[in-house]
C-alpha cells in the first residue's frame, strides 16, 4: 500500500457530529498534523474535503492559514498532514512512511465526520504540489480533484483513476522556475491525456489570494471526473506569501 503511493482510508457513513474548529491530529518525527473543521459543518450534510501539503521546510498549519477563510466560505473541511523530515518521501526518493501518515489522518478524518466522496482534494504547494500530484495521480479512486500551486515536477508511479487537475504558478517564480517546472509538468499531464485547468499569475514563489480562491471555487464547482478538462492562463497582482 503503502511502497507504491497507495491510501487504503475511505470515507464512510458517519452519523455523529465531530468538534469543529482548528485541532492537532498527531504528530511525524514530532511534527503535528492539523484539522480545520467548519462551524458550518453537520453530519447530515456530507461536507468536501481537501488534503493540503506544505512545501519543503514549512509546516502542516501553512496550508490551513492560507485557505480557513475559504473553508468557511465554501464549507470545506481542510486537513493538513506533516511529513517526517523536511520535505515530502517523494522529493527525497523515498516511499512508504509520508503515505502512512496521510493514511493515519485520513483514517481518523473519514470516522469521524461526514465526507462527500464525489469531492475529495489533495493539494499541495512546492514540494508539497509535487507530491500531490503525485499521490493524486496513485489514488484517482480517492481523490476527485488534485491541486498543484508551483510544483516543481510530477513523478508518476502508478496511475489510478483520471482525477481533475489545478496548476498554478507564479511567472517570478524564483525558487521554482515556471518555464522548468509547471509549463514541463503541464506537458506531461497533456501526454497523459490530462489536461490540467492551468493558470499562471504575476509573482514569486507564493499563494495569491485570488488564486487561491480560484482553486477553491474550481475544487467546489468542476465535475468530479476529468473527462472535460479545460485550461486557461490568468495574470493576477495580489499575493500572500507561503512559509
């Protein structure tokens, strides 16, 4: 399961009402993983859900920061697990004990509160988009949707499913250039017969506001399956910078 990129933690019937609210949900190598769960959120109304990756060096709350405002927007429940070392298995060519911890906190998430299975994200930022596609890209069974904001590739082990695709990256990109990361991960995805929806925006090695929300919108909106992929390119000002 766990070599080959693989989660074996599935959503469920879940009839209680979990807390709400930010909380730790265990600990890699003595790093914490967080859950945001939306005031809003009731177990007769099964909620989405978007798995969120910190970039290299960052930490699980990073993600959480920049999205809980539009979590409670758009009622989407936020989980972000922490990696063992400073980055994630797959950019250090490792497998097995990050997909561990995902399965772990997905697994207590799925029991403990009432997931729409037709809207289950995975999304990352650096290093963390890298993995999320490439996790999104093992476990299309699970993953409806996958977000990738300024990957810095895609490595495909396995290939289950056709979840939809977000990439966005920023053309000031210093860290992670854009013409040698998303614009070469976009060509791939094309090879594969995916076509991400793609937007490129004016600034560095950061979220935007607005492109954050972009994704957040298209994560709530599109078809849970990719089989009427679109792109698009944008140019955006705004930006709030990423740890």
């Amino acid at each position: 399961m766990a070599r080959r990129g693989r989660i074996s933690a599935r959503p469920r019937t879940v009839d209680k009402t979990g807390p709400v609210g930010l909380q730790a949900v265990g600990s890699a190598g003595g790093r914490d993983s967080y859950l945001y769960v939306p005031a809003r959120y009731r177990a007769a109304r099964p909620s989405p859900l978007m798995l969120l990756l910190h970039g290299s060096g960052g930490h699980a709350h990073h993600g959480v920061d920049v999205l809980q405002q539009l979590a409670d927007e758009f009622g989407v429940i936020l989980v972000a697990p922490a990696s063992v070392d400073y980055s994630w298995e797959v950019v250090l060519s490792r497998h097995g004990t990050d997909v561990a911890v995902v399965d772990r906190v997905l697994e207590y998430v799925f029991a403990t509160y009432s997931v729409d299975p037709t809207r289950i994200a995975i999304a990352g930022f650096s290093d963390g988009g890298s993995h999320a596609l490439a996790l999104g890209m093992a476990n299309g069974d699970l993953f409806t949707h996958v977000v990738a904001f300024s990957p810095g590739f895609v490595l495909i082990h396995e290939e289950v499913g056709q979840p939809r695709v977000f990439i966005a990256h920023g053309t000031r990109d210093e860290i992670q250039p854009i013409f040698a990361c998303s614009r070469r991960v976009v060509a791939q995805l094309e090879g594969m017969g995916l076509l991400p929806e793609y937007v490129e925006f004016e600034a560095g090695h950061r979220i935007p506001e607005d492109i954050a929300r972009r994704a957040v919108a298209w994560f709530r909106e599109a078809p849970e399956s990719a089989l009427e992929p679109a792109s698009s390119r944008a140019s955006e000002s705004r930006s709030l910078p990423e740890g």
